[in-house]
C-alpha cells in the first residue's frame, strides 16, 4: 500500500468516526485488528472493536478535529495525533457522574496496515487523568 493510500485509509476512518458510522469504521479494520487502549489492554477482533466502540458512543459524543496524518515509507505504518471534543452523556463505570460536561483531549493513534488494505493494529495513547479532570468539571 503506498502513503497516498494509507493517508486515504485514515481519513476515510475520520469520517466514519466523526459520523457515527459505526459499520463504516469498521470495515476499514482488519479482521484480527489489534485494539490497544490505555486502562484496558489490548483487545483482538473487528467485531470486539466495534462493540466497544458502541459501547464508549452511549456515553460520549464526540469528533476528531486538527487532525494530523503521518505514514511510514511504503504506507505499512502510521500515526495520527488529534483532539478528541465532545461531551460525556452517560456516566461510565470509574468516571465522574455525567451531566454532558465538555472535554478536550489531545489523542495519538499508532497504526499498522495489513496487505489487505486494513488497519491492523490501533494503539491509542492520551491521558485518562486529563480525562477524568475534563469530566469533574
């Protein structure tokens, strides 16, 4: 996959995400995709991917914006760094009561492509404590 395609593949991610098309960002995901998220570990699967992500949409709402691209030579890796904004709408286990606060957060996303066109693997790095201080109010 080359560069230009890879960036392709990421921005098209973006917008699912910012559209809430749930189904349309995760067929940009391998199907054995390796989800690593700070608090949770790592989870393996499309299908466990989008449930969790169904699962975070019931208590956020939220959109990437500046969003910042970088890919490797030959488009097999990549990292994105964005804020996440949005607003916390239903109280999560381990998090402050929810009244639709307002939150900022910068977020990175370390990626891997596959040579089928997927994203592989997600790391995503920001601070829960920034979170957890956005959310108090």
């Amino acid at each position: 996959m080359s560069e230009a395609e890879t960036r392709a593949l990421i921005e098209s991610a973006f917008t699912a995400f910012n559209a809430g098309e749930l189904e349309a960002l995760a067929a940009r995901l391998s199907e054995n995709v390796a989800f690593d998220l700070p608090g949770i570990g790592r989870i393996i699967g499309r299908e466990i991917f989008h449930w969790h992500l169904g699962r975070l949409s019931r208590h956020f709402r939220a959109q990437a914006a500046d969003i910042a691209i970088m890919t490797a030579p030959g488009g097999v890796r990549a990292a994105t760094e964005f804020t996440l904004r949005g607003n916390y709408l239903a109280t999560m286990e381990g998090l402050p009561g929810a009244e639709g606060q307002g939150f900022a957060l910068s977020v990175g996303v370390f990626m891997d492509i596959d040579d089928d066109a997927g994203l592989s693997r997600l790391t995503i790095c920001f601070d829960p404590g920034a979170l957890r201080t956005a959310l108090q109010g």
